[in-house]
C-alpha cells in the first residue's frame, strides 16, 4: 500500500515521504481499516516536527482521525493506533474504540467530526457548562477546532463571537454562525469585545491558541467566567496570573481530550451519541474546506501546520492527483 511516513523530525512538507509498504498486521484487540478519509489535525504537524506530547517511533505515519471501513463492510470512526496512522491507504485501530459514522455526514465530514467536536463539546459542557443565553468567545474561530466549537455553542443557544485573522476567515466565521466577528488584525480585539459585550466580558472562552489569545482573554472575560484552555496553535505557552483569576474571579479550565479515553470512556461514546444526534437534525456540519487526495497529504500538512486554512482538510485516497474538491 502507499502511506506517508516521516524518518527524520521536521517540517511536514519535509519530513514527510511518500512510500510502498506492507499493509499494516493489527495487534491484539484491533482491527485493520481501509482509509475512506483522514482529517488533518495541528498534533499531526506537531509530531511531524517532533513536538507533540505523543512521540511515536521513527519511522511512523501521521494522521490521528479517520472514517475507515472495517474488513466486515462497516462504516466507522477511529484514531488510528499510531505508528500506522491515517495518511495511507489501510490503517489499524483498537476494536473497543470504533464509533459508527453518522450517516448524515460524508467520509470527509465523518472524519473531522470525532476529535475537534468531542474537544469542543467536553470544553463546552462538561468543562465550562455552557449555558443558553450566555456569551461565547472563540479564538481562530474559522480554524477546524474553532469551527466545531461555534457550532456547537450555537446549538447550545449561546450568543457567539468569533475572533479570526484575516478577511476571508472573517467571512467564514460568519457564515458559520458567529454573532460577532473580529478580525484580530483589523480590530482590537480587547475593545472590540467590550463594545460587543456592553463592557461585561464573555462568560466563556474557547482558546485553542494561546499566547496573546489567552492573555486577551483574562482582559475581557465576565465576572464567574471560564477560560478553557484546549492548545497553543500559536507556540506560545502562556504563564496565568493566578492572582488576576482572583481578583477578578474567573476559572482557567484545562482539557486534554483524549484523557478521557482512559478515564472515562463511556463518556467518549455518550458525546458521540450527542454529536450523531445533532448532525441528524443539522445543527453541526463539519467544515470540510478542502479534499485532496493521498498524494497531496504532506502540502496540506504543511498548510495546516502555516495557519493558512480554515476549517478541516481531508485526505481521501480514492481521490486521483489533481482531483481534488
């Protein structure tokens, strides 16, 4: 089979390589998947680089979501048990962990839906508690992660404002759904929040950025409100203040999604229930902006890795070069 795989640490563009080789053998307790679609994650930039908590070893295959199809004909949803990751033609998964794909959704959308809107809906809910009526801020909200978070707080009937960089995903943010848009790079963020607020903050705060994200978010966060903190897209860690939390009694709330996979299971299969329930009535839809097929998958990396995209972007193996939608 062909699969993309990184022998040495670097830029994705770089580091990765298209290559024949052996279907993968599945281990004890997983199953091998053929590759309907992968999605493309930030982590998978990350370990290309060698950066991410998870460092499998060289060489490996990224690509940590699909929508595959079991041996038996099934259509399903997996992280892919790394090394043998998404971006390639057959993958291997742990049989306890396969979710049905919603039949609502396309391969493509499938696959974008398990990681980024189980994030945002253990942010949102088990996390910060989202509540109809309340105000919701969203940093990169055009991005995969940002994107799932809008939707999902406008399922959950709260108000949204979605902070973006640049014009075009300005107007993704706002076909979305978002109340308000703020380009960061237009605008100030900070007084643009208030205005938008009548001066009383966000109750929320959804921030997959970090950096000067967060610190902006400790200036325009509400009285009892919650910062979830869910990544550093911009590669600067933030250091809070816990004396400001204080004074201005508001919580920093921490998720790492995939702790729940170990702590708490049940509670992974009850969120996917949630989210095939809400795809089935078209309250979320995942934004697939770009399909390519395999031999496209390191550039999208790459672009992904930039900041440039919005939404998701799928690799479809059955998709020839050039093919691409």
């Amino acid at each position: 089979m062909q699969a993309w795989q990184v022998h040495q640490n670097g830029e994705p563009a770089e580091a990765m390589r298209l290559v024949e080789v052996d279907r993968p053998t599945p281990g004890d307790g997983q199953v091998l998947l053929k590759v309907r679609a992968a999605n493309i994650n930030f982590p998978d930039a990350l370990m290309c680089r060698g950066q991410y908590q998870v460092r499998p070893p060289l060489p490996f295959t990224p690509g940590v979501e699909i929508c595959g199809e079991t041996e038996d004909g099934r259509r399903v949803i997996a992280n892919p048990a790394l090394p043998h990751g998404g971006f390639a033609e057959y993958a291997v998964a742990d049989a306890a962990a396969l979710l049905p794909a919603p039949e609502a959704l396309d391969d493509a959308e499938a696959a974008a839906l398990h990681i980024g809107y189980q994030t945002g809906w253990f942010g949102l809910h088990r996390r910060a508690r989202l509540e109809a009526g309340e105000t919701l801020l969203v940093h990169a909200a055009a991005g995969g992660v940002g994107s799932a978070a809008v939707q999902l707080g406008k399922a959950a009937g709260a108000r949204i404002i979605g902070v973006v960089g640049g014009a075009d995903k300005a107007r993704v943010a706002r076909d979305l759904g978002c109340d308000v848009v703020i380009d960061r790079r237009a605008e100030d963020v900070i007084g643009a929040v208030k205005e938008a607020t009548g001066g009383r903050g966000a109750d929320v705060i959804y921030d997959p950025v970090g950096g000067e994200a967060y610190t902006q978010s400790t200036k325009v966060v509400a009285f009892e409100g919650r910062i979830v903190v869910v990544g550093f897209a911009s590669g600067s860690i933030p250091s809070p203040a816990l004396n400001h939390a204080l004074v201005k009694n508001y919580g920093v709330l921490g998720l790492h999604w995939g702790l729940y996979n170990t702590k708490n299971p049940k509670l992974v299969l009850h969120c996917h229930e949630q989210l095939t329930e809400l795809a089935a009535r078209g309250a979320i839809k995942p934004l697939v902006s770009e399909r390519v097929p395999l031999g496209e998958a390191a550039a999208a990396v790459q672009r992904v890795a930039d900041g440039v995209t919005t939404g998701r972007i799928a690799v479809v193996p059955t998709l020839e070069n050039g093919a691409a939608a």
